[in-house]
C-alpha cells in the first residue's frame, strides 16, 4: 500500500515533465507552422501630416473647424502678408531700377561707340592730310632747288654785268615764293601729324570707356540677376503666408487662431489622410510562413460583425523595440529571453463598404492567411 501511493505521484511528475518538455521543445514550431496567425495587437493607422509656418507672422484667419473635411490646395491657414508684399515690391522696384542702369549703361556704350567712330573717322583724315603734306613738300621741294640755282645763276650773271637787275630780282621772287610754299606745306604736315596724334589718344580713350562701359555690363547684369533671386524669395515668403492641404483629408484639432503670432515652425494644425491601413504587432514566432502578399481579415472593434479584407503589404526590417527611444540592451547580464513583436503593415481593398467610416488609433484583431512552407516557391522563400 505504501510502495502504490509513491507510483502514481511519479508517474504525474513523468508525464508533467514530458509534456513540459514537448512544450518547450517544439511550441515555438508548432505556433509557427500555422496557416492562419492571429493576433489583437493591431491599430488602424494613417498618414498624419503635421503642418506647420514656414515664416513668422500673425494669424489673419483659420480657414477650417476642427475634423473638417478638405481639399488638396485648400487654404487652412492665412498670415498677415502685408509687410512680406512690401518687401517683394521693394526687390520689384529695386530690380527695375537695376535694369534702368543697364539700359542707361547701353545708351553710354552707344555714344562712346559713336565717339570711337569719329575718332577713327579723325585718324584717317589726318592720315590723308600727311600724305597729302608729304606729297606737296615732295613737289615744291624740286622746285624750290631749280629756284636757288636760277637765283644763283643769276645773281653770278648780275654780277658779271650780263644780267639785269630786274633778271635778279624775278629769280629772288621765285626762290623765295617756292621757299614759302614749302614752309607752308611743311606746316601743314605738322598739323596733319599733331591732328593723327590727337585722334589717336581719343580713340584710346574712348576704347577704354566702352570697355568701362561693358565691365558694367556685367555688375548690372548680375545686379539684375541678385534682384531677380530676391523677387523669387520674396513671392516664396508671400506664398508661405497661406497653409494649403497638400493631399484631401481630414483637419485634426486647430493649433492657433485669429490673431495669434507664430514663429517659422510652429505648428498649426494637423492633416489625417483618408487611406487607413493597419499595423500588426505579431510575434517573431508567428513570421515563420508570413510574406508580402498573404491575405488578411480584419475585425475592427468599432464595427465587430464585420470583416475587412487585405493583404501583407510590408513586413517591418526589425522588431519594434529597435525603434524605440531606448532599446533594450541584452548584453547587460540581467537578460530574460522575452518574445519579440514585429510589426505588419497590412493594406485594406478599396471599394468595401465602412472603410471611409475608419479613424487612425482603431483597435483591430488580424488574422493573417500565410501559405503553407512547402506550397511556396524558391523565390518565396
């Protein structure tokens, strides 16, 4: 009797032990292995876009109430542009005043290219004047000789009593007329040079002015295009006193009102879009089988009788307490071995009926319909 009351607390402790065992060996596989996941971990989401000022201003009105719906381009908030359209007819006006300079400096480039003509104009005349100097000094010059050797002649006659004194005085006149005259030709050349001379300093003046002149082409030119850039800032900080919606959604609750002043990044309200997908926390053992592509249902608390139908659209590249603000650290030695969750996002099909009537933050319970490992293909795999 005694020996029988020890055997069956050692059979109970054997088949405990082994089932303990089996769990532990081989629950993981088995959990995994499942056609179909489950899991209630799971919230509806949205893309949530924070829309916030780009420039400092006040608030001249809020275009929309809270959970409104709107529009994409619609006009949420408005600043105050007045001192910002101010400032773009500032650069507006200083831009053309610096395209009044350019004209200014191409009408000064006109005149100078008119006075570098007349310049040039003035060396070639005295360029012909020396040639023509030059050729009457080259034809009294003979003439002036045959007159000094008549004279010479003359005056040797005269003087040996076989010349008349008024033979003298006609030779006297003539060298002393063609002597005159090549003075007056040698003159002429000189004024012909001084005049070449003086042409020339002015078309070197005047070259350098033109080239003055271009030089200032270029800082107007690039005083228009500095002003021109100030234009494009100016009309982009008047664009930026209106906050458009940048896709149709839903408005969250209203950050600011009328006549509050706001400061570049301050937010000012909140755009929720329409597509709701859900992210799944599931497991690290229930991924065994799961892939992009698998079908889900789910069941949102709000409407519980009723079933959405999706897909795996994407599986997260690392669990979720990887992006937490502290990950764990498990090489620290206080180390407990805690099941990982990996999040799922899973998209619902369009067209089923209550989908517009889904809000981010719903809770959800997902079944996730994974195909069998051996059905798979390779490239599943």
């Amino acid at each position: 009797m005694g020996k029988t009351a020890w055997i069956i607390p050692l059979i109970v402790l054997f088949v405990a032990a082994g089932l303990l065992f089996g769990i532990a060996g081989h629950w993981t596989g088995w959990q995994g292995s499942r056609a179909d996941q489950e899991t209630d971990d799971a919230y509806l989401k949205a893309d949530m876009t924070p829309l916030s000022t780009r420039i400092s201003g006040t608030v001249r009105t809020v275009g929309v109430g809270d959970f409104q719906s709107v529009k994409a381009g619609q006009t949420l908030v408005e600043l105050e542009d007045n001192d910002y359209q101010a400032i773009l007819k500032q650069a507006q006006a200083a831009l053309s005043g610096s395209r009044a300079a350019l004209e200014d400096n191409q009408a000064a480039k006109k005149i100078q290219d008119s006075q570098i003509a007349v310049a040039n104009a003035g060396i070639i005349q005295a360029e012909a004047a020396i040639h023509a100097a030059k050729a009457g000094i080259a034809a009294v010059s003979p003439e002036l000789d045959r007159a000094v050797t008549e004279l010479h002649r003359q005056q040797a006659l005269f003087d040996a009593k076989a010349a008349t004194h008024q033979q003298l005085e006609a030779a006297t006149a003539q060298e002393g007329q063609l002597r005159g005259l090549l003075d007056a030709r040698r003159a002429d050349l000189a004024r012909a040079e001084g005049a070449l001379a003086t042409s020339q300093s002015q078309l070197e003046g005047a070259k350098r002015q033109r080239d003055a002149l271009n030089i200032k082409d270029d800082v107007y030119k690039a005083e228009i295009e500095a002003k021109t850039a100030a234009i494009v800032v100016a009309q982009v900080n008047v664009a930026y006193t209106r906050i458009t919606a940048p896709t149709d959604g839903t408005v969250g609750e209203r950050h600011v009102l009328a006549g509050q002043l706001v400061a570049p990044g301050t937010q000012v309200i909140d755009l929720v879009q329409y597509d709701v997908w859900v992210q799944a926390n599931f497991k690290e053992t229930q991924l065994t089988n799961m892939l992009v592509g698998d079908s889900a249902d789910v069941r949102v608390d709000t409407f519980p009788d009723r079933v959405f139908h999706g897909k795996v659209e994407q599986l997260s590249p690392a669990s979720g307490s990887q992006f937490a603000l502290l990950p764990p650290d498990n090489a620290t030695g206080n180390f407990t071995k805690v099941v990982q969750r990996v999040p799922v996002k899973i998209v619902l099909f369009p067209g089923q009926p209550y989908l517009k009537r889904l809000r981010p933050g719903f809770s959800a319970v997902v079944v996730v319909h994974t195909r069998k490992a051996g059905a798979r293909s390779d490239g599943d795999q």
